[in-house]
C-alpha cells in the first residue's frame, strides 16, 4: 500500500467519524474528544512515516 492511499484511506475514514460525532452533537458534549482523532493522526502518521520510508 502506497503512502498517498494509506493517507486518503485515513482522512476519509477521520472525516466520517467527525461528521458521525457532530451530526449527533456528540461534539458540543464533549469537545475533548476532538483531540482523539488529531493524536490518531499523528502516530499513524509516525507508523507510516517508517513503513513506508523510500
């Protein structure tokens, strides 16, 4: 699996999550919950970044 796929795969899925969360205004409920997909983001970044390393 190529880097670009492996990061389109992940913002589709981070992007539905958060329209999931907000559409039942889970968001407004708990805001700090909006940090758990920007930590996701960063260490399957991390994860990626040596995975696929050129």
């Amino acid at each position: 699996m190529k880097k670009r796929i492996f990061d389109l795969i992940f913002i589709i899925i981070a992007a539905t999550i958060l329209i999931i969360l907000s559409e039942y205004e889970i968001l407004k409920k708990y805001s700090a919950l909006t940090l758990v997909p920007i930590l996701i983001a960063y260490f399957l970044g991390q994860y990626s970044e040596r995975k696929f390393k050129k």
